[in-house]
C-alpha cells in the first residue's frame, strides 16, 4: 500500500510540473495487478487507461471468419456446409435453411442440394465455388479479400452496435496475416490453415493491442 501512495504522489507531482497524464506509463508484472492500480489511481483523482493486449481468436468476428475459410477449404464436406448456411452475416431465412439440410439428407448429397436451390441459396453455392476455385489457383490474400468484398461480412460488421471494434479487430487480422503471407512468396489457403491449427494446437494467441482511447495514466504489463 505504501509503495502505491508512493506512485501516487509521485505522477501528482510529475502532473503539476507539466507532464501530460497520457504520458506516463505505470508498468506491472501480473495483470492481476491492474484493478487494484487503476482503483488506487482513480480514487486519487488521477484518470487511468489499461492498455491490453486482446486475443483476435477469442473475437466472435475473426472465429466466423476463420470458419468460412475452412468451409471453403472442405469444399464438398456437408458438415461444414451445414454450419456455414447458419452464419448470421449470410442473413439466410432458417426455415428455408434447414429445409435444405432435410432435403440434402434424403437426396444425400446436401452441395447438389443447394447447386439447384433457387434465388439466395443457389447464390451462396455459386460463391463457394468460385472462393473455393480461388482459394486453388490464387495468393490466400487475394482471396481474403474476395471473400470480404463478396460475402456480405464487412457490411454485417457495420450494422453491429460495436462496429468500430469489430472492424478494429477485422483489420488487426489482417494486417497478422499480410505480415506472415510477406514472408512466403506463395501464401495459400491452406498455409493460413495450418497456421491456425498451430495456434489452436499449442494454445496459442494471436494478439492485437489495444489502445487508449481517451488520455490518462497508462497500466501495462511488463511484456510490452
């Protein structure tokens, strides 16, 4: 408690010398640390930011995305077929949906199924042909960048309440995967996959920082 008075005195005096609040950084060893720092701080009128660092593959965004990759990468799979017609973004009606899937069950093959389904259905079969003919003969970034500009996803994204989040995060993946594809000439779908499998295998993060948004005192860990 004495060495938080300390702090404490300490950033007052450094503030009314003239240093900025945002320009302080007060680091930590265990996050456990942070509340009880950003309590001690805020009760001493000193307004406090905890700069993070959030996992990408814990955002609900970045994990839907990931699975239509791997749809597209199972091409033919009625499993993972079933799942994605379910993908919110897609905005398909789920009665008509899970008619589908009965239908594909009693012809048993659920793809040739939706190649004959009519207006949206059909639609959704014809763009995961032609991802998946992209996904074989192009970079895996070109076809990130088909599927956003095609799938409805991004647009999805901004009627979200948190948009401006969900997007952060979107383009933090982005920039993690322009920055692994740069250092193999010939990045595809596949290479992305393993890579995410690696992360999930050895339960491991994929980070994205996140940044104050409004000024105070900084907290972060020692690792940064």
């Amino acid at each position: 408690e004495a060495e938080k008075n300390f702090l404490v005195q300490d950033i007052k005096v450094k503030i009314t010398a003239g240093l900025a609040p945002a320009a302080i950084a007060v680091i930590y060893r265990d996050n456990a640390e942070a509340a009880p720092l950003a309590e001690t701080f805020e009760r001493a009128g000193l307004p406090v930011v905890i700069q993070s660092e959030a996992d990408l593959l814990t955002s609900s965004a970045v994990r839907k995305l990931i699975f239509v990759f791997q749809t597209i990468q199972n091409f033919g799979a009625a499993d993972y077929l079933a799942r994605f017609l379910l993908l919110d973004f897609l905005n398909l009606e789920p009665l008509a949906v899970y008619r589908l899937l009965a239908a594909g069950r009693r012809r048993g093959d659920l793809y040739e199924t939706l190649r004959r389904a009519p207006g949206r259905l059909g639609k959704v079969y014809r763009r995961l042909a032609a991802w998946h003919r992209l996904a074989t003969n192009e970079s895996f970034l070109e076809l990130f960048g088909a599927v956003l500009a095609e799938s409805g996803f991004r647009e999805h994204l901004l009627r979200q309440a948190d948009a401006v989040n969900q997007l952060a995060k979107l383009q933090s993946f982005f920039e993690e995967i322009k920055e692994l594809a740069a250092g193999q000439p010939h990045f595809i779908l596949t290479d992305f996959l393993e890579f995410i499998d690696t992360l999930a295998r050895h339960n491991l993060s994929l980070s994205q920082t996140v940044l104050p948004t409004r000024p105070g005192l900084r907290l972060l860990t020692a690792h940064k």
